[in-house]
C-alpha cells in the first residue's frame, strides 16, 4: 500500500462547555490511503463531525482543545501555523457539509462563491477562475454551468446545491475529501446521485475521502473501510465486509440490528418484524463511563472488567473469535484486498452473531 | 392628525393677538385664517392645498410655512446626517468587535458604553458637554448654527457636539443590534465552507459575515435616520440648533395650525421616503427579496 494521504493519531477534542469540560473526541487513530473511502459511522453525538473539524482547525478556538496527530501529506495539520493551515483547506482537504440549504452564502452568487475559492489558492485572472468554476460545475453535473454561475443558492434546489458545495469542495484538486453526512439532508435518489457522483470524481482524481455518515446503508455503497465511533472512540474498525457482515463489537450489531430488513419474512397477517433498537442514549461527552463507554446500554456484557477498564482495540477475527481478547488473533483477514485487520474495542467478540 | 391639532386646547386667535384686544380684530383674524369655518371644511381646504404645495400661512409670523420649512430644513439634515454618521461610526466597529469576542472585557466595556448611551437623557450629555468643551475648555461655541456655504470651519464647531449627542444615543441603540446580527451571522454554516475554502480570515469576515449581517443594520439605520430627521427637540434647545424640531415645538406652543400641520406632514414623508430607501436597500443587498 502506498503511503496514506491522511494518517490521524490518537486525536482528542475537548470542548469547554457550560456543563464542564466535554471529551468528545477520546483518541482517534485511522489512515485513509489514495482513492480510499473510509467511512465514519455512528449515532449523534458520537463525535464524528467534531473529530473532522478538529482536522482543518474548524472548531472555534476558544472552546476547543484539540491534540494529537493528524498528518496530511507528511504535515501535521494540528500544529501547522494558521497560515499554513489556510493554504492546506481547499487543495490539501476539501469538504462537504451536511445541509446544503445552509452551507452556501444566500447573498453571493455561486460563481463568486467558487471562484473566491480558486483564487484563494493561486494567481488566477478573474476571468480563468470563472472558467474553471464552469468546467467544476459541469464536471459535477450541474445543467447550463456558464448560466448556474450567476444564480444564487436560493434558486437551485438543495440537490443541486450540494453539488455546488461539492464542486466548492473540489475546486483545488484536494487529495483528500471530507464529506460530513453529505447526503443526510437529501432524498434518496438524489442521494445516491451524489454517492455516485463523488466515486467517480474519487476514481479520476485518486482522492483520498472520509465519508461521514449515519447511514449503513451509504457506508456499504461507498465505503471501503468502516470506522464505527462511539463516545468518541473508535470501537470497531474494518472493512465493510467485516464489520458490516462480521461486527465484532455489541454497539456495531446493535446498530445493524436496528436496520429494516427488507427481506425479513412477514408474519402471517401481514405483520412487519419490529425494529430491534439499542435501548438508552450516548453517554454525555461531560461524563463518560470509567470503563467501556458503550458499557451503561451493552446488551451482552460479558466480562466483568468491562465496567471498570476501557477495552483495547484488538484484531479480531473469525477464527479468533472464539476466545476472549481477539488481540492474540493472527492477523487480518485476507480477501479484501485492502489488507487491513479487523478491529474492535471489545472483550465481547465471541457472542457475534452472523447477521441474516 | 389634523383633528388631534385642532383638539389641542388653546385658541391661537387669542395667543396671536395678546392679552389685549378688540372683538373686532379678534373676529377678523379668525375669519382670516379660516378658523372660523366648520372643521370639515378646513381640513379639505388645507388638504386640496397641501396637495399644490401650499401650506398655508403661519398664524405668527404670517410667513408661508413652506418658506419656514425650507428655512430650517437645512440645520435638520445636517444635524441628521452628522449625527448617523457619528452613530455608524460608533455602532461597527464596536458592535463588531463585541460580537467577535462576546462575553469579553470588549464586550461587557461595549454593552456597558451603549446601556450609558441608550438611558442617559441626551440634555444631560449635552450640557456636560458644553460645560466641558465650551465652559471649561473653551474650545466650541456652547450652540447655534452656521450654514456650511458661509463659514465651513463655523460650520462644523458648531455641529460637532451636538452631532456628537445625538449620534451617541443613534450610535448606542444600533451598536446593540449590529453586535447581535454580525454574532448571528459568524455562527452560519456558510462561515465555515468559507474557512474550508481556505479563505483568508478578513476575506471570510468582510463577504461572509459583515455582508450578511448588512440587512438588520440597514434596517435600525433607517429608523434611527427617520427618527433624527423628524427633529430631535431636546437637543435643539439645548444647542440652540435651528431645526424642525424647534419649529414644531413653537407651533405647538403658539398653536399655529398651519406651521405644526405642515412639520407633521413633513415627518411622515420623511417615514415614508425613508422607508421605501430601505425597502430598495434591502433587494440590492439581498438577493431573495429581488424578483
């Protein structure tokens, strides 16, 4: 594997807030490789959006504390000068982000909105940014890119708007696309449109891309790996087949449960099987447990030391599921090309069970 | 409005002619100036006129009150405009930098500096002021006013305090909302695709925060703006300013119908006119309103 494009290491975000000090990011680590998809998955307040803000310095200074290390391209964007960090957002990282009805200026048109953004990175003639904003434009499928550059975000509709934000978001040719819960705010066919849209922009430029997103259902159309956060950690990491078919960790399972299974047969007066939901909320990031944070809603708790002491993340396996403490597994699974282990915060791995 | 002129109680036939005078004479001035016609019939009479342009003649000065509006309009839109200025140059800056850092030192100095300007009476501010710089430190004229066409540097000695008084209070009332819009525009969603952008830091502020938050201050400008134009009486007295205010002021007293009626007309063109400006301001800064 060549070298990653982002390699993020034990990153922690503290918040200040009115209720005392919140840990909403508690020691990330992940890489994304070139034209590799990651997917960040996990309920509200999990702390993914925060964990990629924390990356391009985009959480408000004063009430954030970030450390650790994020290593774009050989540079640490944690302790790069501000400057530096201005030069990096657009062709270093671009992003996406979740409502397009807001994340676009009301009062400046589109092709000043992207063109701002060109030439925010390069001495480019009004007139050359503007040709480029049209060709990005076209290249994201926008219909009549010369005329949409006069329009304002109120006259397109919120589909289109995203792939303006996303044409934003590529107009520096960045290595790596962050896209928080890009598709959320739209309807499905659209959805999957954009889904679309940034694979093949991924596939022509090699772009590294951090999908974000709560929906399974994205994560395996797109993702190549999967990164399960919850209570700011990462408690199960993989590649989709192995976390989405495999889930190690009782949190990774109990948000597979809780999907509708279309397939699911239906009872004999036409009754559709309930939805199997994780019972109880994420722990506040102001008050974590001591032990594993899923720990207050796990389902299966099956080693005493659970409560008191954070569990590793460990290789798992199939065939060290078998035993407590994965960790002795030995190694990755092979067949998904990507050669990258199966991961999980869990001492519970052996109650897995195969998802129908 | 007319009626509420007229139900004011005090007869200014008998306020024009003094405390001694004839039945005769009293009978005739009323007749004169129409006073003694039914009050239907005197406000179409003075309605069909005002539309020509004809005000009427004032009942103490037989000037036309259009000549003695033209007369003091000058002093009031110098006195306005100084004063809006003296306010926006107050009101950005300060409203800024207390949204940018909220709840700091900045901040509470700012919101305390405009609570003082918005309960403070402005007669006080005034006489501290002319006590200050035209008694103790001699610097200004204690009041009046010179037109800008005869002596530019009397001009403006004279309008500084004053300007200064009532641009504090415009100034501290706008400050309260600029702070409130840019805070309300820094925390967009569109603010952070600008930093993503990787914008410059003043770039984002100019075209994605201050251009945003234009509306709200457009908006409290124009009625600050109405407000002074309509006269600011207690400052007028204070500063012996020649304005409109004043003018109303004396009609009142003197119940001279015709001078008040006219001022009070003035006033609500002024509304008017200010607020199809801002009505226009408003679809040249925001494309959603346009059509």
């Amino acid at each position: 594997m060549t070298a990653p494009v982002l390699e993020v290491e034990d990153l922690r975000v503290r918040l200040r807030t009115p209720r005392g000090p919140a840990d909403v990011v508690n020691g990330l680590s992940y890489t994304v490789g070139a034209g590799e998809t990651v997917a960040v998955v996990g309920e509200s307040g999990s702390g993914k959006s925060v964990s990629v803000l924390a990356l391009l310095g985009l959480l408000p200074a004063r009430v954030a504390t970030v450390t650790g290390r994020a290593v774009l391209q050989g540079e640490d964007l944690l302790t790069m000068p501000p400057q530096r960090l201005r030069q990096v957002r657009g062709p270093g990282a671009g992003m996406v982000f979740q409502d397009p009805m807001t994340s676009l200026n009301p009062v400046l048109t589109i092709g000043r909105q992207l063109v701002e953004g060109i030439r925010a990175h390069g001495d480019v003639s009004k007139q050359a940014a503007r040709g480029r904003a049209a060709e990005l434009l076209r290249e994201v499928g926008l219909p009549d890119p010369e005329r949409a550059l006069d329009r304002y975000p109120h006259e397109l509709s919120g589909g289109m708007r995203q792939r303006v934000v996303i044409a934003i978001a590529l107009s520096n040719s960045p290595s790596l696309l962050i896209a928080d819960e890009a598709t959320t705010a739209l309807d499905v066919t659209v959805q999957a449109q954009i889904i679309d849209l940034v694979e093949k922009l991924q596939d022509e430029h090699g772009t590294g891309v951090i999908w974000i997103t709560h929906d399974l259902g994205v994560v395996a159309g797109i993702a190549d790996r999967v990164l399960v956060m919850y209570g700011g950690r990462c408690v199960e990491d993989g590649t989709v087949d192995d976390v989405l078919e495999r889930p190690a960790h009782p949190y990774t399972r109990g948000l597979l449960g809780s999907l509708p299974d279309l397939a699911a047969p239906v009872g004999p007066d036409g009754e559709v099987p309930e939805l199997t939901a994780v019972p109880g909320l994420p722990p506040p990031p102001t008050d974590l447990p001591p032990g594993c944070v899923f720990w207050p809603r796990c389902p299966v708790r099956a080693d005493p030391r659970c409560e008191t002491e954070q569990p590793p993340l460990a290789v798992v396996s199939r065939a060290a599921a078998a035993g407590p403490g994965g960790a002795t597994a030995s190694g990755a699974h092979a067949g998904d090309g990507a050669g990258l282990p199966h991961r999980a915060a869990t001492w519970c791995a052996e109650e897995e069970v195969p998802r129908g | 409005m007319f009626g509420l002129v007229h139900l004011v109680p005090g007869d200014p036939v008998r306020l024009a002619l003094g405390t001694r005078f004839s039945q005769e004479s009293y009978d005739a001035l009323r007749e004169r100036s129409g006073l003694d016609q039914p009050l239907v019939e005197q406000f179409f009479g003075w309605f069909g006129r005002a539309l020509t342009g004809d005000l009427g003649v004032s009942f103490r000065s037989g000037e036309t009150v259009t000549s003695q509006i033209a007369e003091r309009l000058p002093a009031t839109l110098t006195l306005a405009f100084a004063s809006i200025l003296v306010a926006l140059l107050i009101a950005v800056p300060l409203g800024t930098v207390s949204a940018l850092r909220p709840r700091s030192l900045v901040d509470r100095v700012a919101t305390v500096i405009s609570q003082f300007g918005i309960s403070v009476p402005d007669f006080w501010m005034g006489i501290v002021l002319i006590l200050v710089f035209a008694g103790t430190l001699g610097w200004l004229p204690s009041g009046g006013y010179v037109p800008l066409t005869e002596d530019p540097g009397a001009w403006l000695q004279r309008l500084l305090m004053p300007a200064l008084v009532t641009g504090v209070v415009s100034g501290s009332v706008i400050t309260r909302f600029v702070r409130s819009s840019v805070l309300e525009a820094l925390g967009a969603d569109h603010v952070r695709t600008a930093q993503a952008k990787g914008l410059g830091t003043r770039q984002v502020f100019t075209w994605h925060v201050l251009r945003n938050a234009l509306l709200p201050l457009v908006t409290v400008t124009g009625v600050q703006l109405a407000y002074l134009l309509s006269g600011v009486v207690v400052v007028e007295i204070v500063f012996s300013w020649p304005g409109l205010g004043q003018l109303a002021l004396q009609a009142v007293q003197a119940r001279d119908y015709p001078v008040l009626q006219g001022a009070i007309l003035l006033f609500a063109l002024v509304f008017l006119v200010i607020n199809l400006v801002v009505d226009l301001l408003y679809s040249a800064i925001d494309p959603r309103i346009r059509r």
